[in-house]
C-alpha cells in the first residue's frame, strides 16, 4: 500500500509568482484535503476534494484554487503569491468525503521571496 | 467558530519525567485525534477518540476525552527522547463536513 506522496518537497518563489503543488493519495482513498501550516502553528484547512469537485473549503481567498484527477490525486495552485503565503502545504487523503481519519503525506515547504 | 486550545505551547523536560498536554474548547466535538509530526514530515495519527469519557493507551501514551467531548489529554509516561516532537489535537468541524480542526500544537522536547 502506498502512502500519501507530495511533490516537490521544497520550492523557493518570488512575490507575485504563481504556484502549484501535488499530491498523490494514498490506494483506496478517493477524497483530498489540502492544508496550510505556517511556522509554529497547527494546519489550517484549505479546501477538500471528492469525485474531482471542491467539497468544502476553509477561510483561504479564490487564489487559492486546486483540482482532483480521475486518478484521485490532486494539485493546489496559488496565483499572486505574497509573502505571507510562507508555509508547509500538506495534503491529506481519506476513504471517503464524511471520514474523519486521514492521512497526512509529508508536505511541500513553500518560501515567498 | 470551533477553536481548540493547546497546553502549553512548548514543553522541555528530562527523559523518565511524565507529562500532560492538555487540548480545550469551549465547543463539543463528535470526536478528538491526536497527531505527532515530527520537523519536515506530515501529522501521523496516533488515536482518535469518540466516547466522552473515553480513555486509550497506546503504550506508554494514555489519551482521554472528556465526559462533555469538548476537551482531551495526552499523557507521556517515563518520556523518551524518541518522543520528541510537535503534538496536535485535531477534531472534525460540525458544520463543514471533511474540514478538520486543529489546535496551535505543542512542541515537545525530550533530553537525554
């Protein structure tokens, strides 16, 4: 069974830039989560994916957008960065939309210049 | 809005010494998970509890949620310097389904 796999594991880009970031679920799971964990905070909830449409999302603005294959992996694109944007992106893959228990892969470290 | 409260922030104790985080909210939460991450890797769950009242162990980590499912605890008996690391509760939103909430953390470090 394979876990939960992000690419790339660091990325360095300048303000204004834009982004994007991927994830590969874990074997069986059909459902994505995206979250934002700044230095010395817990994660915060980006958006969710199931069936390849957002399925919920948290308090983060439009440019932060993702999408979800019929493979059920799944990339996070942030348009104009800044610099606040700063963070270890995880993504998280589930069983199923309502399932509470899932699994973290090991983030991309995303550093706005 | 749910928010959940993690005690202390940080933690630096001796190996053999015991210890508690504690995780509060003034909200109820269907269920509480317990997550360690270690620096540069992803949260890996370590207990979900569900029952109010509830108490598990997993080794020498006993986790227990409370009677009123609005607060939990970690206890680390005769700590080890393998258990260092950031420690986080997390519980679903009850009202954003997939949405999972999580407290500020604590770090804890464990000296030989």
């Amino acid at each position: 069974e394979t876990g939960v796999t992000q690419s790339p594991t660091h990325l360095i880009k300048t303000r204004g830039q834009q982004v994007t970031l991927r994830c590969s679920s874990q074997s069986g799971h059909n459902t994505v989560s995206w979250y934002q964990q700044a230095l010395g905070q817990g994660p915060q909830f980006i958006f969710q994916y199931y069936r390849e449409e957002e399925n919920g999302r948290g308090n983060f603005p439009p440019r932060f957008s993702g999408l979800q294959f019929p493979n059920y992996s799944s990339e996070l694109n942030v348009n104009a960065l800044e610099l606040d944007d700063s963070a270890l992106y995880l993504c998280a893959s589930k069983g199923g939309p309502d399932t509470d228990t899932q699994y973290f892969g090991p983030g991309t470290r995303l550093t706005v210049l | 809005t749910q928010l959940l409260e993690q005690s202390p922030q940080f933690l630096s104790i001796q190996e053999g010494e015991n210890l508690t985080v504690y995780c509060n909210s003034s909200s109820v939460f269907s269920s509480l998970q317990w997550y360690r991450q270690e620096p540069g890797e992803g949260p890996v769950l370590l207990v979900t509890v569900v029952t109010g009242g509830e108490v598990k162990k997993l080794k020498r980590l006993t986790f227990q949620f409370g009677d009123a499912r609005k607060d939990s605890s970690l206890h680390i008996t005769a700590a080890q310097p393998g258990d260092t690391g950031l420690y986080l509760c997390a519980g679903p939103s009850g009202n954003q389904g997939g949405k999972l909430i999580f407290g500020q953390g604590t770090e804890l470090s464990v000296k030989p």
